[in-house]
C-alpha cells in the first residue's frame, strides 16, 4: 500500500461540496467492495462445486461476477481520480476484486485513509497560528 501523504489531494483545500461528493463516492466504493468481494466467495464456490464435483448448480454466478467486478473497477477509479490516488493505487485497490478475501481487507484500509485525510474535521488553529 503505497504512503497516503505522496498520492491524495490536499484535504485543506476542498469545499464541502468536494467533501460531499468524496463521501458518497467512498459509500459507493465500499459497498461494491463488498457485494464484489461475497460474488467471488460465491465464484470460488461455484468453481469447486463444479470442477471438482461436476455440478453446474451455479452457471450464472460467473456472469453476475463479471459485471459486479466491472461496477467495482470504475467506482475505485472514480473515488481514486476525487481523492487523486497514484494509478499505482487505483489498479492496487482494482486487482484486490480479483483475491478472495483480500476485497474486504483493501476496503477497510482505503476507507479509513480516505476518512482520515479527507472526511475528518480539520484541527483547529490556535491564535499562535499553530494547530492545537
């Protein structure tokens, strides 16, 4: 995971508009994060029941995946161009869609980054001109 201070914009300068919309890009992000990331357990269950048992309970799993993989894709680009992650970042953050399990992890460290430096209130400024 690459070091959030070299890669993401300047969290004091944006406007509340731009706060709003990193916050309702972020909630897109994270619940296609997850929706992904339960479509590939149910991938990887489709897979062994059929490779490894010859059931084809499940054909239309592969399918529905697909587009909720893609769904996934161009919402981490849109958060990723909103809070200027590196494309490094962006295609990290994507190809975490593609590990089981891994969707989940990725999801939480991104979100708490993107709340960190971008959704918290800014420290107030002291009279000295020093943050407190």
């Amino acid at each position: 995971m690459s070091d959030s201070t070299t890669d993401t914009a300047t969290p004091a300068a944006l406007t509340d508009d731009d706060r709003r919309r990193i916050k309702s890009s972020l909630l897109r992000y994270q619940v296609l994060a997850w929706i992904t990331g339960l479509w590939l357990l149910l991938l990887v269950a489709e897979m062994i029941l059929k490779y490894g048992y010859g059931n084809d309970a499940l054909p239309f799993v592969p399918f529905v995946h697909g587009w909720v993989y893609f769904i996934y894709v161009v919402l981490t680009v849109d958060l990723g161009i909103k809070v200027r992650w590196s494309a490094w970042t962006i295609v990290g953050t994507a190809i975490a869609g593609t590990i089981p399990l891994l969707s989940f992890y990725v999801e939480h460290i991104r979100a708490k980054q993107v709340k960190r430096d971008f959704l918290s209130e800014p420290a107030p400024v002291a009279a000295g001109g020093s943050t407190a």
